[in-house]
C-alpha cells in the first residue's frame, strides 16, 4: 500500500512510554483517534493506509477487528497509568468506518469510555460515506454514544467524483445529512476536495452550493494533493490527467472562503470552516495545538508528552502483534525541544487564533525578527499578542511558516 512511515526507532515491545514523556501523562488534555483501515474500493487519489476485501488477505477481517481495537484501548490504559486524564474527544476515520457495524463501533467507544474514561460534552465523531450508512446505522450510532458525523462528500458533480473513482450518487449527501440530523446528532460536517483535474470554478460553485443547501455546521474543503504511488499520480504522470494548478488551487480556495464565509461558516484553521465555536472539530484543533493523543489500528500515529509512534500498518500484522500480547507498535521518536518548536510554529500559524508571540510562544529571536516583514507584505496581522494570517496569508500560509523558520 502507499503512505509510507518513517524509519523510527525500536518501540518497547510492551509499548511503554520514556520515563520523561511518563512523568508528563496528564498535563495536556488526551484525544483517541481510531483508524479503521477497510474500504469497499480503493479512490484513485487515496494513499491512506486502508484496504478492500480483496487486498486484505488472510489474518485480518472486518468481523474481528473490533475486538483488536478493544486490545489496544486495554493497552493505552496500562501505559498510561492512573495519571491520564479523561478523554476529551474521540475521532473514527478511516477507511471507511460505517463499513463495520454501528455496535462495533459502539464497542470500541465503550472501551474507550470504561478503560479510559470519557470527559464531560466529549465530542465523538465518526466519519462515513454517503453510501456507507444507513437511516438506521445513524440513529444507532446516535445511541452508541456518537455526536459528531462527518460525510465525505467531495463534489457534488459526477464527472468529478468519477475522476476522483468516487462511488456514490451526489444526491444521496442531502440524504444522508437530513438522516444524521433527524438521528440527534449535534454536529454534522462535510468533507470537499477542489481541484480535481477538470473540474471547473462553475463545478467548484456548485459543490459548495449543494454542500451549503444541506445545512452543515461544519466544513473541511481541501485542494486535491497528487500523492505519489496512487492511481491519479500514474494517470498524471502518463499525461492522461493535468496535474492540479496552483493558481487555479489559489481560485478556488478564494471562492470556497467566500461563500462559506457568507453562508455564516468562519474559518477557524486554513481549510475548516464553522457555523460556531462550538462546532468547530475539537478532536483535530487537539492536533494542531500540540495536544497528546493515542492511536487505535493499523499504520496509526500516536503523540503523547513528545514521544510520537506509528503502529504496523497490515491489519494482519497488527491482529498478530495484539493477539500475543505485545504493542502493536512499529516504530517511535522522542521530539527533542526543537522538533517541538518548529512543529508548534508549522500547526498553530495555520489557526485562526494564530501563533502566540508572547515568551511562551515558539518563536526564536530571529523568527520574531521576521514577524514585521510578514505584517507588512499584508500576510498577517499581530492581534492581542498573536500573530494570525490575513486572507491573503491564508493563500501563502506555508512561506509564512518558512519565514518565520528562517
């Protein structure tokens, strides 16, 4: 499969943590993200770490994996120690989750709630497709104890979708939305991609219109990335596709800005948008903030106190590894103190809350040096002591970053 891991040092077998990152569980706010690595079909622009029945082989299946993922909660629970804090939010992405069935998924919420604890207002989320859940499967998830959804609608044209080897009817988003509503979650979001070659700004009009007629509280669009070793790439690289355009990228992120913007949706990190604070996704403002998180399932990355580790990426090799009762864990670094600098510079210059200029921010002298220069071309704005992108930043937000690195 693509998405290759970095190379890493030798995790302990037991998945224990360094005694320094040990002594510092507890004292940031602790996320789980469950990854459930199943599709039906393989999307030619997708290098996630996931597989179709075909491609899974023997030692895996959907129908045990619940039970791993409930292995490695009890796991998280030993290493962290009675000194983690309740979890504050859960995530399921894949893959695609709602390709198990709602009480799986409903079992490895209940380890997480029972094992690690579940805080007050948690937020839960699962992601789906359009044509993976059901009226039935949302209300029962609703039950299970999940209050966020997020679709993946992608484009609502269909001869987008097909470059994208998408699968569902763009109708059934409307569908579905109205479904999750009518099931009482409290969030629904949707998930867009622009720049599928082809597609055209009257196309990229549409998809936000017919995202925003369906009432979404949340929005994530994402210009599409040519990752190598897919499908896409070898039809780009074989001339039968355009490579995506950086300026049309440029476009159409300005058009997305404002129409979701004027639809009542404010940007709160570069490509996330949201009708309120409160539905804004807690669960990845935990990763660009710097928080700690553990990771459930194959190829899963986890960060808790400056120690990040990735498990084996196969299902089969992580059914392996939990079943004899060691950590699923591939390999892991320990950040030292200017890894985390840099990283706290790449994540919270991308929040609408911006990067704290203040002694406890990231930034070195020279990094504060090149703060005015960045205000003055108009990139970004000091506000109450943080720095923050302007519309025109947001567009240019990763030289910001390499300035400011400099």
């Amino acid at each position: 499969m693509p998405s290759a891991l970095p190379t890493g040092d030798a995790p302990a077998t037991d998945g224990s943590l360094p005694q320094e990152s040990r002594r510092q569980v507890g004292a940031r706010p602790l996320g789980v993200y469950v990854h459930v690595p199943f599709c039906s079909v393989r999307c030619g622009y997708c290098d996630f770490n996931t597989y179709t029945a075909s491609e899974l082989g023997p030692g895996a299946s959907r129908a045990t994996y619940a039970a791993q993922a409930v292995a490695e909660v009890a796991l998280a629970r030993r290493v962290l120690g009675p000194d983690a804090p309740a979890v504050s939010t859960v995530f399921v992405g894949g893959g695609t989750p709602t390709l198990l069935p709602p009480d799986d998924l409903g079992a490895v919420l209940d380890a997480v709630r029972t094992g690690l604890g579940l805080a007050p207002g948690a937020e839960v989320t699962t992601e789906a497709n359009p044509d993976s859940v059901s009226a039935a499967d949302l209300v029962r998830l609703r039950e299970v104890g999940f209050t966020r959804v997020s679709f993946g609608m992608q484009s609502a044209v269909p001869s987008v979708l097909a470059v994208l080897d998408r699968t569902h009817d763009p109708r059934r988003v409307s569908q579905v939305t109205s479904w999750a509503r009518a099931a009482g979650f409290e969030h629904v979001s949707l998930d867009l991609i622009y720049g599928t070659p082809g597609e055209s700004v009257a196309d990229w009009e549409t998809t936000l219109a017919a995202a925003l007629d369906c009432g979404p509280d949340h929005v994530s669009a994402y210009s599409l990335i040519v990752e190598d070793g897919t499908a896409l790439a070898r039809r780009v690289r074989r001339g039968e596709l355009p490579a995506p355009d950086e300026d049309d990228l440029a476009d159409k992120y300005a058009v997305a800005d404002a129409r979701l913007s004027g639809a009542g949706l404010g940007w709160y990190e570069v490509s996330n948008w949201a009708r309120d604070e409160a539905a804004r996704c807690r669960h990845n403002l935990g990763y660009w903030r710097g928080d700690d998180w553990w990771g459930i399932g194959p190829g899963a990355h986890s960060h808790v106190a400056g120690t990040r580790w990735w498990n084996v990426k196969h299902p089969a090799a992580y059914a392996d590894r939990l079943a004899q009762g060691a950590g699923p864990a591939r390999a892991r670094e320990v950040l030292d103190p200017e890894s985390r600098r840099i990283e706290r510079v790449l994540l919270e210059t991308r929040l609408r809350e911006g990067l704290d200029l203040g002694p406890q921010g990231p930034l070195d002298a020279a990094g504060l040096d090149a703060v005015d220069a960045v205000v003055a071309d108009g990139r970004a704005c000091v506000v109450s002591g943080r720095l923050v992108l302007t519309d025109r930043g947001r567009l240019l937000a990763d030289g910001v970053v390499r300035d400011l690195l400099a």
